[in-house]
C-alpha cells in the first residue's frame, strides 16, 4: 500500500471500545483478560455493558476462532442484574474453555459523595474545580 495519509482509529466508531478480540487469537494462549470499560452509556454517564456486548457479537461473527465468555445478552440484564457496581468475572465456568475476563465497569459515583473521577461526558472540556480536584 503506497499512501500519503494513513487515519488511525479506535473501536468505538462501531461500538466496540473495549478491545478484546486481538486478545483471543488462540496463539496468543491468554488465559485472562482485564476489560476495563470507561463508557458513558446511560443518563448519569456510566456504563452499561453495550461496548462489552459488542465485543462477545463481534467475535461471534467469527464462530469458534475467538472463543468468548457467556455474558448477558444485552444492557438492560447487565443493568439488572447490577453487573456494573463491582468487577465481575466471566467464563469461570464455561463448559467450552475461553479465556476468563475480569470486567470492570465505569460504573457509578464515589460512596462518600464527591464529584466522580470518571463518568463525565466525552466532549466536556470544562470542569469544575471539585471536579479536578477530585480526580487528584
């Protein structure tokens, strides 16, 4: 490829900001995966599980190649069965061997009611001062 200009992006353009699939590449022999996902998917900007859901649906389109965990299906059971609070594990106990994936959401306010460190808007580009002072 003879280009004068190469564009670089993310995975979030298609939904997937977690970047799990290189890691399932069977050679690569990962046994564990620490998905850290820093979305803003709901009102109070927190994660919901959407860009963790596209990740298992995009290596899905691959059958077995990428073996992924069995998580739940969509956001709303991700919300309901509050697996946004607190890091979670996946495929612990899959009966087709996967990698296991240690999920650890964007997922709510400090407990002491401060401003939160993260879960603010993408485009913000100004902060209150308890805000940074906050994430100090």
């Amino acid at each position: 490829m003879n280009e004068d200009f190469v564009t670089l992006v993310d995975g979030g353009p298609d939904g997937e900001q977690i970047p799990i699939q290189p890691l399932l590449v069977g050679a690569r022999a990962v046994n564990t995966i620490i998905a850290i996902d820093a979305s803003a998917d709901t009102a109070d900007n927190f994660a919901n599980g959407t860009e963790f859901i596209n990740s298992t649906k995009r290596a899905a389109l691959f059958g077995s190649l990428y073996p992924f965990p069995t998580i739940p299906s969509t956001a709303d059971i991700f919300v309901q069965q509050n697996l946004r609070w607190h890091p979670r594990f996946f495929g612990c106990n899959d009966l087709v061997e996967t990698p296991m994936i240690i999920y650890i959401a964007n997922g709510g306010p400090p407990a002491d009611s401060a401003a939160p460190v993260t879960g603010t808007p993408m485009l913000q580009t100004t902060y209150k001062p308890e805000e940074v002072r906050s994430a100090c």
